[in-house]
C-alpha cells in the first residue's frame, strides 16, 4: 500500500491495513509512506514492513535512495501493489514492481496514458465531499474482490507501554494528578484555525469546572507562539495553579502526544493530525472544521461533536483556498457554541 502524505492522511489508511489483516489471514501487508510520518505506525499490528521514502534528501542522493527502494519492491514480489495518492513517484514503483495486480486510484489531474500504464486496476471514487477519506482508502478492495460496504473501517493507533510511562511522568512532572482535557489548537495551515481569544475562553471555562487542561501543539514556531498566545490570555482571565493550566507545546513527538491523549478525558481541536489520532483512539473529542471537505475529513468517530463554521457564515469552498493564506477562516463559530458541546463532555 502507497500513501505519500501527510500525517493525518497516514493514520487514516490504518483501518485499510486493518481490514486487508481480516481479510487476508497471514498476509504480509507493507506498506510505502514518507519517513516523518513513520511514527503514527509504530506499534501496527497489521503491518509487517514500513518502506520510506526521505523528502530531507536531495539530488543524486534522494535518486540513489529511491532506486534502491524500487529494487527493494520488485525482489520482494508483491502480489498486489495499491498506490492511494497522485506522487508519480508511487506510480513509477508500482509499475516496476511487476506485480500481477496494480491498483489506481482514479485522478482527473493524472488522466494520462502513461500514468494509466502503471497499473492494472483502477478504481473511481464517488465526487468529492460524498465519503470519508476512511471509505475511500477502503474502496481499493474492490480490486482485490472484497466488497468494502461491508467492512466498519476501524483506526489502530497504539501507544507503547513506554510512551504511556512517559505521559504519566510528564503529567506528574507538572503536577496534573486529576482528569485534564486536551487541547490541540494549532494546525498545519492557519486558515483551519479558530481565533486565540476564543479557545482561551473555553479553556478558561473548563479551568472554572475544575479540570486541568493540557495544551499541545507541534514543534513548528508559529504554532508555539499561538499556543503560547492562549495560555498568556487565559491567564489573564483566571489565575490557575501551575498545575491546572500547562502548556507542552512543541515539546513532544507524535507517539507521546498520542500517549497523552489516551490518557486524557476528552480532546478539543481542529482539522489535524490530533483530531484524528484523538478519533484512532475512541476518546471523545470535539473538532472545529472551517473551508474543508467535512464528510470527508470529519473525525471517524462516533465520539465525535463537529461543528463547522460554515453553519454560522458564509465560507470560500475548499477547492478554492490558498494554502498560504494565513487568515483564521473559522471566525464565525461562537464560542458558546464550542462551550455548550465541551460541557458535554466534561460532566
């Protein structure tokens, strides 16, 4: 399985492998991704191999790195090679890997005969916005002779033992010893961001219940500074213990980050990579959703509390955002109604 792309996208394809390991008892299921996104895999009981591909090389060794790795696919004589994204890179070693089956997913932007060349299958997905990327990574059994309407597409992520004693310590290391919730406000874009002022209110609120609050964020500067951002202003507004508000941001990897969520009573966040580990996890969470593909990119959860800011204002379709555009494009969503859906959760 080909799955060059960001975190979130990874974690995502987790219910495929899953569902390949039902299917098919004693299959080795590989899979092909980019090296940072290596550790929402770890611990996959569903995977015998992780294949990865390092954007941080360049010229001729990145060349040499990608040659070897397409050796590396053809000796290993795959029976099916499933590429998920658009890369040519990934079209290029599915055709070379000579495996009888070779799926494609279809995309209008790579309707090319040399692109269809690479593969034997190809399997169309409905328009956009009509299923969740989970469903769609699950379509591609059709090529393999599984109807994927019959599967529930189940997440696996799995903290290690070691990473939840790393939790607990960091935890105790800063003195939460009662139910916090987890805060993630931050994500790769800023357009899919809600206003600083408004998740310092609702962290203010859930200091003013009496829980903890732990906020994260990535290792990314400008992430560190909003999140630093919300802490300054909700501490203008309550004065907690230095136990009852902190803030780990850009201070831990992903598998810490998704030790500390399993531990957590319930996330609050945006459209990231949180969001969908939070959702990989069963814990409850509630997720702010600006101009995206909703039904797409919701959390796969059941625990889930959505709430998009196109039901309170008018928003740019998806389509049409300039990923460099740093305008926080989730402005309309009112602030009670975040703190209406967290008092659900929190009693």
């Amino acid at each position: 399985m080909i799955k060059l792309r960001h975190h979130g996208d990874v974690l995502l394809t987790t219910a495929l492998y899953h569902a390949l390991h039902d299917q098919f008892p004693g299959a080795q299921i590989d899979t092909l991704i980019y090296k940072e996104t290596t550790p929402l895999l770890q611990n996959n009981p569903h995977l015998n191999r992780v294949l990865c591909i390092d954007r941080k090389l360049k010229g001729f060794v990145r060349l040499k790195a990608e040659l070897g790795l397409a050796l590396q696919v053809r000796r290993t004589r795959y029976d099916a090679v499933v590429h998920l994204t658009d890369q040519w890179i990934g079209a290029l070693i599915a055709r070379f890997s000579n495996a009888p089956v070779r799926v494609q997913m279809a995309y209008a932007k790579r309707d090319k005969a040399l692109w269809h060349a690479c593969f034997t299958e190809r399997i169309v997905p409905p328009p956009r916005g009509q299923a969740h990327a989970v469903e769609l990574n699950l379509l591609c059994l059709q090529a393999l002779g599984i109807n994927p309407r019959s599967l529930r597409g189940e997440m696996v992520l799995r903290p290690s033992p070691e990473n939840l004693d790393k939790a607990d310590a960091l935890l105790a290391e800063h003195g939460v010893n009662g139910p916090f919730v987890l805060i993630h406000p931050a994500a790769r874009w800023p357009f899919k961001c809600w206003e600083d002022d408004k998740f310092a209110e609702v962290v203010v609120h859930l200091l003013n219940k009496g829980l903890h609050v732990v906020l994260t964020c990535s290792p990314d500067p400008v992430e560190v500074t909003m999140t630093a951002e919300i802490e300054r202003l909700a501490r203008a507004k309550f004065s907690p213990g230095p136990s009852q508000l902190v803030n780990v941001g850009g201070k831990m990897s992903l598998p810490l980050l998704a030790a500390l969520l399993k531990l957590s009573k319930f996330y609050v966040g945006v459209d990231s990579a949180p969001m969908h580990m939070a959702a990989a996890l069963n814990v409850p969470q509630v997720a702010l959703f600006g101009p995206s593909w909703v039904q797409e990119w919701r959390p796969w959860s059941d625990k889930a509390t959505v709430i998009y800011a196109g039901d309170f204002g008018p928003l740019p379709h998806p389509d049409s955002i300039n990923t460099n555009d740093t305008t926080r494009l989730l402005a309309a969503i009112p602030t009670e109604v975040v703190i209406q859906s967290v008092d659900k959760l929190a009693d």
